[in-house]
C-alpha cells in the first residue's frame, strides 16, 4: 500500500473539522494549558516558512499536551489593520476590508492545509468590529485613568507612507516597511504613559519562564539608571535641568550640551539672545531630518553648534561653560540637556577634542586623561580636583555629591528610563479610529462607551495627504459630530490607531471571543489566565511583548484581568534561512513557498523537515535534499506497517529502546529540541528494521510521531484497527508512558586501552568489576594481539566507559 499524502491529508483535515476534536471548553475537570503563537499579519504573499517553524513547534507542544490528559487552548487568529494592506489597497484600488479578507482566506487554507490543531471557533481579526470595539474601550479606559493623553512633540515621519513611525520602526534613518527616508516632524500625537509602568515591567520579569535574552532585551529597551537631577544656571538667567548618572564627576563638567529642539533654544533664538542665530537655525534643520537612532549611533562623527552669546554656570564652582546644541542629545530623553565631563566619557571626549573644550580630570587615572574614562566606571576611581569630594571613592562620592546637592536645593536623587512614552497616532485610514471627539468648549471628550464600535466610515480614497493629517480628516460627514459632554458642535479625532493596538490583547480575546458584553467573561479570563506557554520572534521583544505586558498590567490594575503578567512562559525561535545560508527574500529568489512543498512532498513531510531542521532557538538554512531525507523516514514508518508481528505489547527485542525512545522524545518536546526528538524517533526505527515490529511497538512509535505527522499516523492508526480498539483517533489518545527501570541499559560498551591505545570494545554487565571486565578485555581477540606473551602490571579502569591495560 502506497503513502499517499495527497488523499491522506485533506481526508484528515476534514474529519478534524467536522469532529471539532481540538475545540475546547472554558470548563474542564482537567489541568488548563494555554498555548499561544503570535498571530500573523495576513500579508498579500501569504503564508511562509517563517510562519510555519514557530507555528508546528506550537502545535507539536500543544498536541502532546492534549495526549498528557490537559484541556488545552491553542487558538489562532490574524492582525490584520496595517500600513501593508494601505498601501496595497492604494495601489491596486481595491478596498483594504476586501484586500484583508482575501489575504484572511488564505492564510487559513495554507494554515489548516499544514494540519495545526488551532480551535478555529475561537478565530479572531482585529478589523472585525466585534473586535475593535474592545480595543477602542481599553483605549477609553486608559485615557479616563490618565494613562492616554495628546500632545505635541517631534516624531519620525515616512516621506512616503506620510505617517508617523515608532523610533523602533526606524531601521538605518528609513522606514522599515517602505525604505524610504524618515525627517523629525512636529505633530500632534496621542500618547500613552508606558513610563509609568517602567519599573514593573522590570521587576515583575523576576517572576516569569522567560529565556535569558527575552529578559535582558526587556531591561535593556526600559533602560533604568539612577543619579541626580542638576539645575545649572544660564547667563541669561534661565535655569538648565540636566540628569546626570555620575553627579560625582560635577567638577569636572566643562560644557553642556542642549538637544537642537530644546525649549530653551527656541527662547533665545526668538530674544535674540544668540548672536549666530542662523548657524542654530540651520543645525536644527539638519537635525530633523535624522531618526532617533541615526543622532545616537555611537561610532558616528559628532557635530554640534556653540550658542554664541549664552553660557552655562557650573552650580558646583560658579565657573561659566559653554553651552552647545548637537544632535546626540535628544529632547525626548532625560532632560533634553546633559552637562559634559569630556575626561571621563568618550563620547564628551571626542566632541571636547573636536570644537576645543577644557578636559578636567576629577577620577585618578594616570597620566593619560582619557584612560581614566574606563577607570571613571569603577566604583574604586579616588575622586581628585573636586573640592570636597577629594579622595573620596566613586561608590562613596555619588551619595555624598547627592547630599550636597539637596541641602543647597539644586538637585536630588533621580531615577531615570530610557523608556518613552508610547506614541499612540497614525495618520492613516486602515486602523482603529480613536475613539474621542474635541470640541472648542469643552475640550477632548472620550465617546460614551454605548457608542462603541466607532466605525470606520466607507472612503473613496485612502491616499495619505500631504499635510500629514489621516485620509480621515476629509471625510467632514464623519468628523463632524456633537460634544459628548456639552451636546455642542465637535470634532472626531481622526488619527488611527497603530497596528500594535489589537495585538496588545488578543490573547485576552482568544479565551471568549464571542462575548458581546465584554472583551471576556470573568470565568473565561479567570479560567485561562496567564498564558501558560508563549512562542514568538525575538523581533518582538521590545514592541509587541512590552506593550501587551503594558497593556495587561492596566487591565490587572482595574480588576478586568486576574492576573499580574500576561504570559507564564516566553521562547523564542531562530529563522529559517535560504539554501547556502542567506536570508530568504524575493530579490534573491530563494524564498520557500509552503504551497510547493505540501504539493510534492505532503503536510507530514514539511512538518517533520522544519522541526529536524536545527536548533530551535537558532537559525537555519533551508535544505532540499534534507526534506527529501525526511520523506524517506515517512515511507519507512509508512512501509513497516505490512510487517509487523501481532504482539499487543512491546516486544523483548524492542522493550528497552521503546521505554528509552519514550522519555527521550518526551523531554525533548518540553525542552523545544524537536530535532533530536526526531532523531530519536529515526534510531528507534532502524531498531525495528533490524529486530522486528510487534503492532504494540508500533502502536508506541505512532503516539509518539502523532505530534510531527498527525494526518499519516491517524492513517495508520485507522487502517491497522487501533482506532477501533482504542477507542478513538491517535490524537485522543493518552501520550505513552514509560518505565524508568526499562530506560537503563543491562549492559554497556566499554572502550580497551592497551598502554594507552585504542585495541578494541567489550560489552559487559553495567557498572562491572575490574576484575570481570579485565577478564572480558584479555579474552577479546583484538585486544589479545597486542597483550600475548607480555605481563599486566597495572590496570586503570573508568567505570563503564573504559579500561587501560598496561603490559610489558
């Protein structure tokens, strides 16, 4: 009988569908186990391999757990608002709701064609406004608790998406999506207070399954330092904020720096305070026109203008600096002011060499001044030139330089982020609208949540405008409206919400995405809380993770949801890169399509090949001839079946290798190193092969190859009787258990040394006696050649491993 996938898997698939078999309850006698992958964007292009690697790997996890006696959730859906299916839609003019439905069909049809166990009654769309309205309520609550607000300030703009970008969506000073060049823009923008959260996020980590490097990534984005506050004076009387890590080293500041749009800049620029005022103007043009990331790259030349006619008072000496603005310093970080202590910063350094400032060393490091910039970051640096710091030690200067400060009520303690507040606006047509409406009287007014959804009104056109305000903004039936508060004439906001919105909480959705009355039922969210396991790209460490712990973290706060943290446990996978190595991509036309592998090699076939593929949590390169490879292990598997013996149990040529493939496969499961469960599953194969298959051996191997190949081994199991005489499909079966004692071998393979030289191998009794396994040693034939006619005067034995003889 041939293995026939082509009919195999559709039949499966169906029978899946119609049974409902993966469908789960809120309910159950059994342990809750919440599986979750990241919900794709339903891109034009369709499902790729990419997708598929975290999504088997899931699956693999979830369909096991089924197997270990759990209610298990694995649910899936699609976040599918977006600047793609915009721009798309633009494009080709076709409405982006009927662009995103297509791309939706397909995803699913490539999705179920690869056999995954998601519960499809729970699907979820974040354009559906079933969905969005819950979106658009969180966003109400937010705002009504503080945590949403409006305001103007500068933020990255794409040229030609005309829309404001996140600084995380700004690759190289170009939009990530579209490549094209990102200016500074001052705009008014919806925000949201994620800083007020900052130190939570940190410290709730503490608690969590997370790998290492998902944690440190979180730290690194949030960025928590700790120092003081420092008010410098200006000539003209203005007062200068600086937040410094290091008020240790005040002594030692020589000049300070503003960032190109700071307030104080624009002041003395309109007072006529600044001699060289079109030097200024002009370097802040140039400034604009760089991303966050561009001004901060370390290794870049540094630039700057010095403010002719304005300088700075050390607060610590009375001694007048100079005063500079330059783009590594940015207004939306600390202060948008930083005093500089070129001695013992590199990057100070280098801009104080360049335009001629004053170097104080005030941390003892020799000779050479700028070597005490690595010596400054030892907390044993003895403090010198710095008055009444003198000798003191780093670690015991910064608290005493913070006293100092505090009694002279011009500076105190300070904990500072790196983390920015969430810039919540697009200006573009595919989002959520925002729900809130301006009006001149009584100012911004959240939509009375009866009148949720708001819903996108129907557009002729989406082009972006040129002004930079949302398509929306022309549609003046749907702006206009009426105040909520004083029934007076208003305006709708008409920016849209960023993508990150509705994947912010989706996971909430999956556990009662029917609910009408809230985003869930409190027995639904107190049921499936937290997500027990959560796979996803390290791509999405600092956006989508931080965000939705932000977002969960609120929600916890105002007792929507039971639990503290979103997700219990968080892995991460590597990607899936072309033949030879190289990233996949259109241009290179190395780019695997799922469609193409399933039409020639089957589900099964695809499935198996992407977990043996490597290491889960790395990358790896792609593989013709290893797909074939794991096609061959299928026909093998498939081919045993017409020889099998009609022992029900294991049998004794096979009991030890089954109980050990058993664990093997189990621990490997749970520890993601899918490839090596595979691998062990091979081995046990040529084991049956070589010793002989009782249907009980094979009945085993199917359970445990049900999660890799789920369609070929329900197959089986029907065409062989199991499904009859278990009592249902392979995937409702129990996962197979194993004896401990079985998986311990009764003998071992010990390596012979004579004088020190390989001779050859014996197998003995585990855990055997020098004497027992010498005597086995000099009765092998091999050894005996190079022992005959001499004396063994020592012998050196490695318990189970090996033994040197020594003979003269």
């Amino acid at each position: 009988m041939k293995y026939d996938f082509a009919a195999i898997e559709p039949k499966w698939q169906k029978k899946w569908q119609e049974t409902g078999v993966y469908q789960t309850g809120n309910h159950s006698d059994k342990p809750k186990f919440y599986a979750l992958v990241e919900f794709p964007y339903p891109s034009g292009q369709g499902l790729h391999v990419g997708h598929a690697r975290p999504y088997t790997a899931m699956d693999v996890v979830a369909r096991k757990r089924r197997m270990d006696g759990y209610n298990v959730l694995f649910p899936m859906g699609y976040d599918a608002f977006g600047l793609p299916t915009e721009n798309y839609a633009i494009k080709n003019h076709i409405h982006p709701a009927k662009v995103t439905h297509d791309n939706i069909e397909n995803f699913r049809r490539q999705l179920q064609m690869l056999g995954y166990s998601f519960d499809w009654s729970r699907e979820v769309n974040t354009t559906d406004p079933s969905y969005y309205k819950w979106t658009q309520w969180i966003f109400l609550q937010l705002y009504k608790h503080g945590l949403a607000y409006k305001t103007t300030m500068p933020v990255n703009w794409c040229t030609s998406c005309k829309c404001v970008l996140a600084n995380e969506e700004v690759v190289e000073g170009v939009c990530e999506r579209c490549g094209s060049h990102v200016i500074r823009k001052e705009k008014s923008q919806w925000m949201l207070k994620i800083t007020e959260y900052a130190q939570r996020l940190i410290d709730d980590l503490d608690g969590l399954d997370f790998i290492e490097r998902v944690k440190t990534q979180q730290k690194n984005w949030i960025g928590r330092s700790t120092g003081a506050e420092v008010t410098f004076q200006a000539t003209t009387g203005d007062a200068i904020v600086v937040y410094t890590t290091r008020p240790d080293t005040l002594f030692g500041a020589t000049y300070m720096v503003l960032s190109p749009e700071h307030e104080l800049v624009r002041k003395w620029l309109e007072s006529g305070a600044l001699k060289n005022a079109a030097a200024v103007t002009d370097y802040q043009k140039a400034a604009a026109s760089k991303s966050d990331l561009e001004r901060t790259e370390l290794n870049k030349e540094k630039t700057g203008v010095r403010l002719d006619g304005v300088r700075g008072v050390n607060p610590v000496n009375g001694r007048e600096i100079p005063i500079f603005i330059s783009d590594y310093v940015l207004s939306t970080y600390g202060t948008g002011a930083i005093m500089a202590v070129p001695a013992h910063d590199d990057r100070d350094w280098e801009f104080a060499k360049k335009f001629g400032c004053e170097i104080i060393e005030v941390v003892s490091g020799g000779e050479d001044v700028q070597q005490a910039a690595f010596t400054a970051k030892d907390d044993t640096g003895i403090l010198v030139n710095s008055d009444f710091l003198n000798g003191k030690t780093v670690k015991d200067a910064i608290p005493a330089m913070i006293q100092w400060l505090e009694e002279k009520g011009i500076g105190a303690a300070k904990v500072n982020y790196k983390l920015r507040d969430w810039v919540f606006s697009r200006q573009r047509y595919w989002g959520e609208p925002i729900p809130m409406v301006y009006c001149e009287k009584c100012g911004w007014q959240p939509l009375p949540e009866e009148q949720l959804p708001l819903l996108l009104p129907e557009v002729d056109s989406y082009e972006p405008t040129d002004d930079g305000e949302s398509p929306l903004s022309k549609m003046t039936d749907w702006v206009n409206t009426t105040c909520p508060c004083c029934g007076g004439p208003a305006k709708r906001e008409t920016d849209t919400m960023p993508q990150w919105a509705g994947s912010s909480w989706y996971f909430l959705r999956y556990m009662d995405p029917h609910n009408k009355k809230a985003l869930a039922s409190r027995e639904a969210l107190d049921y499936w809380s937290p997500v027990d396991w959560y796979n996803g790209g390290m791509e999405h460490t600092t956006l989508h993770l931080l965000y939705s712990r932000f977002w969960h973290k609120f929600l916890y706060d105002i007792g929507v949801v039971p639990t503290k943290e979103p997700y219990k446990k968080r892995t991460s996978h590597g990607m899936i890169l072309g033949e030879g190595g190289e990233k996949m991509s259109k241009s290179r036309g190395n780019v695997i399509n799922p469609n193409d592998v399933v039409a020639q090699y089957g589900a099964d076939t695809m499935r198996l090949y992407i977990m043996f593929i490597g290491d889960f949590e790395k990358a790896a390169a792609w593989s013709d001839n290893a797909v074939k490879g794991c096609k061959r292990f299928l026909d093998r598997v498939w081919n045993l079946a017409e020889n099998l013996t009609e022992e029900a149990g294991c049998s004794k040529a096979n009991e030890s290798a089954v109980h050990k493939t058993i664990k093997k496969v189990s621990d490997d499961i749970e520890a993601m190193k899918f490839n090596t469960a595979i691998a062990a599953l091979m081995a046990l194969v040529n084991d049956f092969y070589q010793n002989g298959c009782s249907k009980g051996d094979y009945a085993a191997l199917l359970l445990m190859l049900s999660p890799f190949a789920p369609h070929m081994v329900e197959e089986l199991w029907e065409t062989l009787g199991f499904a009859a005489e278990k009592g249902g499909m392979a995937c409702q079966q129990s996962w197979p258990a194993y004896d401990a004692s079985k998986t311990v071998d009764a003998e071992v393979n010990m390596a012979v040394q004579v004088c020190g030289k390989l001779r050859g191998t014996i197998t003995v009794p585990v855990d055997s006696g020098e004497e027992a396994v010498v005597a086995a040693a000099l009765a092998d034939p091999k050894v005996q050649k190079f022992t005959e006619g001499k004396k063994l005067v020592k012998t050196i034995l490695v318990p189970n491993k090996l033994v040197n003889l020594i003979a003269k």
